[in-house]
C-alpha cells in the first residue's frame, strides 16, 4: 500500500494527490516517449493531432489519453520503433 507522509494535507488532499498519481502512471511514460524523439510537447502534439494542452495534461497527470489517442500514441511508437506495450498499459 501506498503510506502518506505527514505533510498537514488535508485528507482530501492527499487522496488526491495519490488519485492523480495512479491515474497517470502513464504521465512518466508519455513524456519519455516524446524525449526519446527528442519532440517538443508542441512537435508530439501535432504528431498525434492533438492539441499541446492535452500533452501538457496527460504529462502531468491531470488527464488520461482516450483508448483513441491510445492507439495513436501506439502507431507512433511502432513507426520510430519505441518499445511502448500499449495492450499493458491498457490493463493497468
């Protein structure tokens, strides 16, 4: 299980903060794909056809790309041939 540190949080608070982790364990993975291209999050975006906010917010764990832009994101890496297993983040 995940411990909180005692940092004054509220408890809503940290329940977020842990929401937000797990929810973009994919964040990490997002980000190393686009610097291994060495691609800008505006450059990834226009690859993938989406807009440099929405990168902005899947790299900071704010928001989770759709199964769609999944797909996209796989296509992309079997074109540079980037080891990314689409099929095992989707069971995460």
């Amino acid at each position: 299980g995940t411990r909180l540190a005692n940092t004054g949080d509220t408890g809503l608070a940290a329940v977020a903060a842990i929401k937000r982790r797990c929810i973009m364990g994919f964040c990490d993975d997002i980000k190393e794909i686009r610097q291994r291209c060495f691609l800008s999050q505006e450059a990834f975006a226009k690859e993938l056809g989406v807009s440099f906010a929405t990168v902005n917010r899947w790299e900071s764990g704010k928001t989770k790309p759709t199964y769609k832009t999944m797909k996209l994101i796989d296509d992309f890496c079997k074109k540079n041939q980037l080891d990314f297993d689409i099929r095992r983040k989707l069971e995460e």
